[in-house]
C-alpha cells in the first residue's frame, strides 16, 4: 500500500480521558448538578413534538433567543455551535489562512494551538509572568513583535483559575488593530468581568461561551460565538448547516430559559469553590505541602506542587478524579459532600 497519512496527521493522538469509574469526579470542571426531574419531564416533553424526520434548524433560533434571552445579547450577534470546540475549529480554519500568526498563551486550554496547528497556522505563545498572570502590556508587543493576525486566551483561565479585568483586556483588543481576539468566557459565569454588553464596539473581537460548565450541559455539546455583524454572518456562513442536532437544540432552549434554577446553580458552584479553596488553604497551612495555591474566580481550584503526581495516584486510589498537569493539580469543585470528602482523603494523603 503507497498511501500515508500526511505530517499534520501522522503523529497525532487521540484525546485520552480518564476512564472507568470513580465515586466522585473533580477532573473536569463539569457542573456538579444533574438536571431535576422536573426538569427533566420538561424536557421529556419538549423531546416527544421533535419530527425526527426533518432536519434541525440551521440556524439554531430557539436556543439562540433563549441565550439571548438569559445574557442579554442580541440574536443578530450570536452564532450556535456543538460546543466551544467546533467554534474554535471553525475560526481556525476560515479566518486565519496557512501561514499566518495566531498567539496563544501557557498556561491555558491546549485545544487552542491543536486547531491552529491542524489547521497550519502558526502558533506563537506567550508565557505568563511567574505567577501565571498576564502583563496586557507584555501580551501586546508580543502579538505585535510576532506579527499576529490572532490572539486567542480564556478568561478566566483554564486552568490557571485566574482572570484578567475588564479594563485590562479592553486594553488588549484596543491596541491590537487588524488582530482577531478570540476571546474564551467558559468560566465567565463564576465572575463579574464579562465583556459580552460590548461586544458590538469591537471590529475584531469574538467572545466564546460553553454550555458545559455553569449550565450544567456537557452531556449535550452545545456552544455560542458573539460577535458583530459582520463576524457572526461569517461564523454562520462558515459552519456546517445542521451542526446542532434537534434534541440538543431542544434540551438547550428549555434549560437556558430557566434563569432563577441556573443562578441559584452557579451561586452554590460559586460558594462550595470558595470553601474549597479555603479548605485547601487549611491543610496548606498545617502541613506546608504546597508550591501555591492560585485564589479561583472559576469553578476549580489549581495547585502548583511537585507532589501532583502522587496526589493523583492517591486520589485515583480513593475513587476520586482530579486533573494533574506537569507541576501542578486542577480540582474542580463538586457538591458539599464531595468536597469534603476530597478534603478527608487530601488530609490523609499528608498525614500518612
């Protein structure tokens, strides 16, 4: 056989989550409420009008319009995607062309730099200041020195926890003229410096949101791109015409009109994180055992330790999952229960 797989395919590797079973999961900055039965006999019976035989809405007006609805965006500047990730992949591939510059930063979410690169875009990176912050000014001249036709970065970050203020981002988009800023709010929703009310001021800004996290849908894959006008009519124009299938589009809609359930959601997320870290602190304190501890303005908690690969075993070992990174543990947080319980095995883990 003379075919081969060509150099941008040769070596890749499959995502590999962890697998099997574990009684609690902090590994993936999922949500810790499963849907109500309530609601989900709501969304049974939204499911049982669906005519499966059609085709899904192209354009994705119901959950659009109830995102809308919920953040106070415009239809006209929202574009639907199968998660964040298909977003992502689409502005790779159809606004950067091969050759060009897109900037990201370390740490943060590594499928930034694995689109760009499938899609042969150069990849530039930035790296934080020691104390995984970013200096906007630094961010700047290093887009500007690198010629960067992208800048790409999550705020808050993934996994870093940490997040960059209104003022300093504004900055950032500001002072880039003719660089698309893709900026990813994931975790927005466990903080307050949002610039989704000024999206329409920019040319050159496209702000990312996830259903995976605060709405509690990972299950369902389903993202938002906001943008202006012109930007969105590209992205809609760019995707795939029936991207979101009808039941995803149907569970989405009926969950995002659901503000009081979703905030009440995201303030006891909010709330059992800042016990977490508090927590985390505690035992720091007792045993001296962590390099730092970043204060999360997300859903997780990141810890820099040279013990991270221990702890994960250890965790794994008591049925508990956490992410490990070189050099470092990401703990998203559950319910109460579940946190104190990661807290008694962490506690366990120190005093062995």
């Amino acid at each position: 056989m003379s075919y081969k797989l060509n150099k941008k395919l040769i070596n890749l590797v499959p995502y590999d989550p962890i697998t099997g079973h574990y009684d609690i999961r902090l590994d993936a900055n999922e949500s810790c409420f499963n849907l109500n039965d309530s609601l989900k006999e709501k969304i049974g019976r939204s499911i049982s009008q669906i005519d499966f035989n059609r085709y899904p809405d192209c354009l994705a007006k119901a959950p659009t319009k109830a995102f809308s609805e919920l953040y106070n965006v415009p239809e006209e500047l929202i574009s639907a995607g199968n998660g964040s990730d298909e977003l992502i992949s689409i502005i790779s591939s159809c606004f950067f062309e091969a050759g060009d510059t897109i900037v990201n930063v370390s740490y943060d979410f590594s499928m930034y730099e694995f689109y760009a690169q499938l899609y042969e875009v150069k990849v530039a990176t930035y790296q934080k200041e020691a104390d995984l912050t970013i200096d906007p000014d630094k961010l700047i001249a290093f887009c500007k020195e690198n010629g960067a036709k992208g800048l790409i970065f999550s705020n808050p970050c993934n996994p870093t926890s940490l997040g960059l203020d209104r003022a300093s981002v504004r900055k950032i988009i500001e002072s880039l003229d003719g660089c698309l800023v893709i900026l990813d709010e994931a975790y927005m929703d466990f903080w307050d410096q949002s610039l989704l009310d000024e999206v329409n001021n920019y040319d050159n800004l496209i702000i990312l949101k996830t259903c995976s996290k605060a709405i509690g849908l990972a299950a369902v894959r389903f993202g938002f791109a906001v943008s202006n006008k012109t930007i969105t009519n590209a992205i809609r124009a760019a995707k795939s015409p029936y991207n979101n299938d009808t039941v995803a589009q149907t569970i989405v809609s009926d969950i995002l009109s659901e503000k009081e359930y979703l905030k009440e959601c995201r303030d006891i997320i909010v709330a059992n994180t800042k016990k977490l870290y508090s927590d985390i602190l505690a035992i720091n304190e007792k045993y001296s055992c962590f390099d730092k501890i970043m204060e999360p303005c997300t859903n997780f908690v990141f810890i820099i330790t040279d013990k991270y690969e221990d702890i994960y075993k250890f965790m794994l070992e008591n049925s508990i999952a956490i992410r490990k990174f070189r050099g470092a543990i990401r703990i998203t947080a559950g319910t109460e229960a579940e946190n104190a319980r990661f807290i008694e095995v962490l506690e366990k883990y120190f005093s062995k």
